[in-house]
C-alpha cells in the first residue's frame, strides 16, 4: 500500500478537526459577546437609517427644486 494517501488523508483530517474546533468555538465566543455588543449595533444602526432618511429628504427636496426651477 501506498503512504502518500494515508499521509495526506491523516493531514486533512487534522486540518479539518482544528478548523472546525476553532469556527465553532469563534462562533460560541461572538455569541457571548452580542449581548453586550447589541445595544451598541442597535444604536449605529438607528443613526444610519437617520442619516439615511435625511439624504432622501435631501434629495426630493433638491429633485423638487429642480423641477420646479425647470418649470415641468
């Protein structure tokens, strides 16, 4: 029997323990954090969409002047 496959077969399961070892262990760890990570989220996301309606005020404010300066 040949000693590359089982080599690299061996290399590949290790590789893919540890990978999945640490993604799990990343993903329980963020889990832990959102809790105190949530209310700042909360609060970027209600000054984005702020900012965001201001821009869209903005521009049918300025489309409306357009058009009315161009008598449509």
């Amino acid at each position: 029997m040949d000693w590359i496959p089982v080599v690299f077969v061996t290399f590949k399961a290790l590789v893919l323990g540890t990978g999945m070892f640490f993604a799990i262990k990343w993903h329980y760890d963020q889990e832990m954090k959102k809790g105190k990570e949530k209310r700042a989220v909360l609060g970027a996301a209600g000054k984005l969409a702020a900012v965001f309606v201001l821009a869209l005020l903005g521009v049918g404010l300025l489309t409306y002047a357009l058009v009315w300066m161009l008598g449509m």
